[in-house]
C-alpha cells in the first residue's frame, strides 16, 4: 500500500497531539504533555484506495524548530493547527506556514490543511472563523473547524487531506468545505422568475399606448368623440 507522510504543525497547546490521538485511537487525551516527537501509523481506505498514514505530531515550541524543520522537508502533506480560543496560536502558524514555504521553496504546490481546532470551546473564542479562512485562502489550502474533545470533523479533516495528495496537493475553491458561498458567486446568479416577473410589470404601463382622442372637426357640430377602450 503507498504510505503518505503527514506533518502535524502548530504552536504548543492548541491540541496537536489530540487531535491526532483522537484519530488513530479514538480518545481524547485531557493533560497537556508537550510533545517533542511522536509518530503514528494507520491504515486507511478512503475512496476505495488504500494508503498507510504516517503521521507525525511535531513539537510546537520554538526550541524545536530545526527538528521541525527537517519534517517540513520530508512531508507529503501538512495539517497546519491552531486554537481558535487563542490568538498569539494563529499568528504563531502563519509563522510555522512561512517557515515551511522557505523549507518547500515559494513554487512548490503542498498539501495543506488550516485547522481552527477547540471548537468545543466556541464561546471563549478569540480567533473569527473568517480570519481562518482568509489565511486559508492566501495559503492556498482548503480549511475547517474542528474539535478535538468532541472528535468533530476530526475523520473528515485527514480523509480531506488525503484526497488533496491524490489531487496533486491544490485545493479547490478558496478554503475548502467550511467556506460558504461568496458574495460575489451569489451576485453573479440569474434573476429568479418572481425578480423578473416583478420586472416585466412594472415596465407593462410603458408598452399600453393611452386612448387617443380624435382632433376636432371644423363643422359647427362635432361629431362625439369615440374612446376606444384597450385591455391592460
């Protein structure tokens, strides 16, 4: 079976090693131990292809950057995390994002995946989901919400990622599934037939030519005049 790399990157704390436990074991681990590595292997059928995932969860302190370094490197394909309950986290990725780019070099396609992870905490939220989506967008990488704890989205967040490998590393569209439909896309749609119903009556008063009263006669006794009566 062909065996994808997957790179884990984010700053520390915001639920890398989670997430990915959540995903090959089905738990949710609730201490935080700082990772410094650790590697895990899980086979997969997603579209009826198989694959082996090997997935590294990186440390996220600054210390490690080098090593880190070396799996940007190597990788096939990345899930770039976040908290969304944290602010410094997400300037923190874009960080981890450029050093990826110097790593890959700026002309190399890469699989990537933005993740606002600790949806479970929505309420505490420092983090907008359009400023995710925004740095999606710039990074050419599709994005989601996800959490964690809950283990929401968490299968559809690497079979997604799978499927852009397969793909050649681009995602459609400008940020992937949890984007909704843009302004400019729903300006661009035909008018509906109650718009354009409304249109033609309000522009049917124009089409009626008025009754048109017969100029008078010279005779000392005009004749009545007619009216001809016309159906709107």
């Amino acid at each position: 079976m062909p065996e994808i790399p997957i790179v884990v990157l984010g700053a520390g704390a915001v639920g890398k090693s989670c997430l990915t436990i959540q995903y090959i074991q089905g738990h949710f681990v609730d201490r935080y131990d700082p990772t410094i590595e650790d590697v895990y292997r899980k086979p997969v059928d997603i579209d009826g292809q198989q694959a082996v995932l090997t997935i590294v969860d990186t440390a996220g302190q600054d210390a490690f950057g080098t090593m880190r370094e070396s799996y940007m490197r190597t990788g096939q394909a990345f899930v770039l995390v976040y908290s969304i309950t944290d602010s410094e986290s997400f300037q923190q990725l874009k960080r981890i994002y450029a050093q990826l780019r110097r790593t890959r070099g700026d002309g190399a396609t890469i699989a990537c995946l933005v993740v606002g992870n600790k949806l479970d905490l929505a309420a505490q939220r420092a983090v907008a989901t359009d400023e995710g989506q925004m740095f999606a967008r710039q990074a050419g990488a599709q994005f989601m919400e996800i959490s964690a704890k809950d283990r929401l989205h968490v299968e559809d967040m690497f079979t997604a990622l799978v499927r852009l490998v397969r793909t050649g590393g681009q995602a459609a569209g400008s940020g992937g599934p949890a984007n909704a439909a843009s302004s400019s896309s729903i300006g661009s749609q035909p008018a509906s037939s109650s718009t354009l119903g409304a249109q033609a009556t309000a522009a049917e008063p124009k089409s009626v030519a008025a009754p048109v009263m017969p100029a008078p006669q010279p005779a000392p006794k005009p004749k009545p005049k007619k009216w001809r009566c016309v159906m709107a």
